[in-house]
C-alpha cells in the first residue's frame, strides 16, 4: 500500500510544518515507512508552497509524489497550481474560504480558517485543523497519532491551543460536494458544524 499526499497553499500558512506533523503522526505513531520533502515559492510569506508525504506499508522506493491521492488545500493558487498533481478520483480536502473553484469531483470544503477565526480571533493553526479534517475523512493516520505528533511538534507553550485547533477538524461534520462543471463556484457552499461535537 503506497498513498502519496500533497499539502499546498500560501507561504506563512504552515503548510511545511503541517506535513512534518503528518510525516511524524504516520511514520514514528503509526510505524508506517514514510517520506517527507518540502519546498517554498518564490516568496516566504505570500508565495505557494508544498510538502509532500508519501506513506506505505512496505519500504518506499521513490520518496517523491508522482499522482497524489489525497491534496490537503489552504489557497486557490496553490490548487490551480499543483491540481495536476491529484489524481482525476483523487481526494482534496479543501478550505472553503480561499478555494473557491475546483476540478476535482470528490471534493470536500471544510470551513477551516472560518472555524479557527471564530474560535480564536485569527487564522493561525489552521494548517493544524487541516490535519485534523485530514485524519477524519481519510483515516490515513489514527487521531492517536495526529494528537502526538502535534504536541511534539509545535512550538513549546502551545500545544494546548493547537490541540484544541486540532479538534476543530476533527469534529466538523462534512459534506461532500459533487463537482459537475469544472467551473463550478463553490463560493455558496459552507459546511456546517455542530458545536456540541467540537471540544474548543
């Protein structure tokens, strides 16, 4: 079993972090073999940027994403730049404030900076909601290990904010969004949450 996953979206957004914490929940929690790389736009902040994580049960012979299955989305510019990248019937896992349009037909909005803005004020940690959203749909790595690999990897002194950002994903209901037209705005649709079933 080889999954390979691509995580993109605008420099400052963690997305390089975001894909450490995934590479670590999978490989050191989870025992799977698994390799990371990263690389950042031509900008530090503002720039696209991408990780990816190749994750399998049996030794990985080329550490490097070919076809992703799984894309992990934070910006509209990182999808139209690297949405050749997923497979046709691959999963992306979107936030549905900045990615508005898609070609891809199993797509999933989550409305992670929305969440994470209304519960804290501002949008840092939604890289870390993302993998929360990630965890739950795709159940790639178990909660256990998401859980572990972000109190390790954080900044000392924040885990228990970035844990409960982690909630966020992980208790948000999803809807999946059947996309026709591959022109499709998706600015209309927003996924609701039920407050009880997220730990804040």
């Amino acid at each position: 079993m080889r999954k390979e996953i691509i995580c993109v979206g605008s420099g400052g957004q963690g997305i390089i972090l975001g894909g450490h914490i995934l590479a670590e929940a999978a490989g050191i929690y989870d025992g799977m073999d698994v390799a990371n790389s990263g690389r950042y736009g031509a900008a530090a902040r503002g720039g696209v940027t991408v990780s990816e994580i190749v994750i399998s049960d049996e030794e990985i012979d080329y550490p490097k994403v070919i076809r992703a299955d799984y894309m992990i989305c934070l910006s509209q510019e990182g999808y139209d730049t690297y949405k050749h990248v997923l497979k046709k019937e691959g999963i992306l896992i979107a936030d549905s404030f900045y990615v508005r349009k898609t070609e891809h037909e199993n797509t999933k909005l989550v409305p992670l900076s929305d969440i994470v803005r209304q519960k804290s004020g501002r949008e840092i940690g939604t890289n870390i909601a993302a993998l929360g959203a990630f965890t739950r749909i795709t159940g790639m790595v178990s909660e256990n290990a998401i859980r572990e690999a972000v109190k390790k990897m954080v900044p000392r002194g924040t885990e228990d904010f970035n844990l409960r950002i982690l909630n966020i994903g992980l208790g948000n209901i999803i809807h999946e969004i059947e996309v026709s037209n591959r022109e499709q705005d998706l600015q209309e649709e927003y996924i609701s949450i039920l407050e009880s079933d997220t730990q804040w």
